[in-house]
C-alpha cells in the first residue's frame, strides 16, 4: 500500500509497505480522508518537537478487527484519534489528559497519510476510534480533531457566558475556535488575518469583524469598537509568530484571558510588560490538543446543526499527490483547509 511520511531532508515522500495487520484488541482502517493540519507543516520546517509522524485528522471505515474487538465493526464509518492518555497518572488525575507522558508517545500506524493504518490496542480500548453520523461527510470528518482541539481549549480557559473573542490567526484552527465559540455562546467574536481568503471564510461563519494586522492600529481600533473600549475577555493566538502573543496581552481586559493556542516558534521568547500583565491580572493559559470527549462532543455540535465545518474544505488532493497537498496547504492566499483522500473516499 501507500503512505506518505516526512523524509530525512524534510520533505514528503510517498513509498509502499505491507499493509497492516489489526492484532489482538486493535483495528485497521482503509482512509477515506485525512486533514493537513498546521503542526504537519512545522514538522516538515523542523519546528516541531514531537514524534515526526505525519498525518493526526483521519476519517475511513474499518476494514479489519483484531480478536478481542467486539464494540465495532467492519465498514464502521469512523474517525481515529492518533493520541490517548493513560488516565491513571498523577497528571490524568488532575484533569490535565493532553500533558500525560503517554498522551504523545501513542499513535496511529503509519500515520494518517496511509491507504490503511493500523489503530494500537491502548487507542482502542480508551476511546480514541469514533463512530461518525451518517450526515457528518468524510470532509467534516477530518476538522473534529482541530475543532476538538479548539474544544479542549475553550475548557480550559473557561469561556465566560456571553464572552467578546479575539482570534489573532484565522488559520484553519483560527477559523475553527472561532466558530466554535460562537457556537458556545461567544457574544462577539473578532479576528486578525492577512489572507483575504480565510478572512472571508470567517464572516462567512459568524464573525462580526475580521481585519488585516498588517494595517497599522486596525486590530486595537476593533477591538476598541466592539468592545467599547473595555478590551476582550479573551485574546487566542492562534499562530506561532511570537510578537502575535504581545499584541495579544495588550487587547484583553482587565482580569481577561489570553489562550496560547497555536504551536509557538522553537526557542521563541515573550516580549512583554509583566508589571503591566501582573496590574492587570491578565491570565495566559496554554492548550494543547484534544481528547476523545471533547471531540465528541463537537460531533454532537455538528450532528445537531449547531456547528457548521464542511465549507472550510477547500482543496481534496488524492494521496499519490500528498506532496502537492502539502505545498497548497502552506499558501493561506490559495487554500482554507486542504484534505488527502484516500481509497475509502
């Protein structure tokens, strides 16, 4: 079968191997579709310190069960979470399920850019393979793992009731947490983009003010209008550009929120006044990932109408053309969301 992974000169190759053999308690899965997501990006940059695996948003049907499987079945339309938690540390305990050492060292194999992959037994039993709604499409498939991602964050920065959002990056995660908190109950909801492309996608997806950040003073001035000057109660940096992170210390109010939300530059610093965040009681909470309830409930979200994902897909590249995936998938001016398509599609 194909796969396409990340090659020692950085850079996506496309080879065969066997396929793979569901062992006892896992699963193997024909791909249907599978997202390019930002974080594939950085690995192929070198920005990213994790496991150089390619390939985290995949949708497809089951096409073999391992002995011991009893919950699912073949042709089960499902979406496959990549990372699980033990959910027996001291971290899972605290509630803190993304953080927990095993969390990163689970995985799909060979990753989600494969004709099939192989789903762990741990990955099985805890959760991680979800069956989709006949009206979810293999399209909207793929966003419920960054739209989990942007789900877990709205946790664990506890989103006020009828909260005013800043997104600094409408990337597709940007487009997504934004969405997402206006699903929520997000009272108003604004963000800062240079593509003109993404920037339509978010009007087009309820939110109130999107602005080029390039423009001098155009994000304060937003913010200022729609907030009447009070600033917002939450500021996501949704890029990795770390004077974006500033820019966002400086719109919240007093006692608000800044989520860092999008994977930083490797070695990047923040630049700020820390008297100033400390007078001003400003919070900043990282976030990282998602777990299986979380993206379960976006699937509800979804399902029940009160989530809109599927126009975000812009381009389906089947998996013999990965390469040129990933290549429209770094130009915001050409592409929203890019998906490789696989066999199941």
């Amino acid at each position: 079968m194909k796969f396409a992974h990340l090659t020692d000169h950085g850079t996506v190759g496309l080879d065969d191997r066997p396929e793979p053999v569901a062992g006892p308690g896992e699963v193997v899965v024909a791909l249907a579709a599978c997202g390019v997501c930002g974080t594939d990006l950085e690995k192929l940059r070198g920005n990213y310190r994790s496991a150089g695996i390619l390939g985290h948003e995949p949708v497809g049907r089951i096409s073999q069960l391992g002995a011991g499987v009893s919950d699912l079945s073949i042709g089960d339309r499902v979406f496959v979470h990549h990372h699980v938690p033990c959910n027996a540390c001291e971290v899972c305990a605290r509630g803190d399920f993304t953080f927990c050492p095993t969390y990163s060292r689970t995985n799909i194999d060979p990753g989600g850019f494969a004709e099939a992959f192989r789903v762990p037994e741990e990955n099985v039993r805890r959760g991680a393979v979800l069956r989709i709604a006949p009206t979810v499409t293999w399209d909207v498939g793929t966003l419920l793992e960054p739209a989990g991602c942007a789900r877990t964050a709205i946790r664990r920065v506890g989103l006020p009731l009828q909260a005013s959002v800043w997104v600094l990056g409408l990337g597709p995660v940007g487009l997504l947490y934004a969405r997402l908190a206006r699903a929520l109950g997000a009272s108003w909801v604004g963000g800062s983009e240079v593509a003109p492309l993404r920037r339509a996608a978010a009007e087009r997806g309820g939110v109130d003010v999107t602005v080029d950040p390039r423009e001098d003073g155009a994000v304060k001035a937003a913010v200022e209008r729609g907030t009447h000057g009070r600033g917002v109660d939450l500021a996501v940096v949704a890029t990795g550009h770390p004077a974006v992170l500033r820019q966002a210390t400086e719109l919240v109010r007093r006692g608000g929120t800044v989520n860092l939300f999008g994977l930083p530059e490797s070695g990047s610093r923040l630049d700020a006044d820390l008297q100033d965040l400390y007078l001003r009681g400003v919070r900043l909470i990282p976030s990282y990932a998602t777990t299986e309830p979380d993206i379960a409930d976006v699937h509800r979200l979804v399902v029940a109408g009160e989530l809109t994902l599927g126009d975000l897909v812009t381009h389906r590249i089947p998996l013999a053309r990965a390469e040129e995936a990933f290549r429209l998938a770094a130009r915001p001016d050409e592409a929203v969301k890019v998906v490789v398509t696989g066999p199941a599609y």
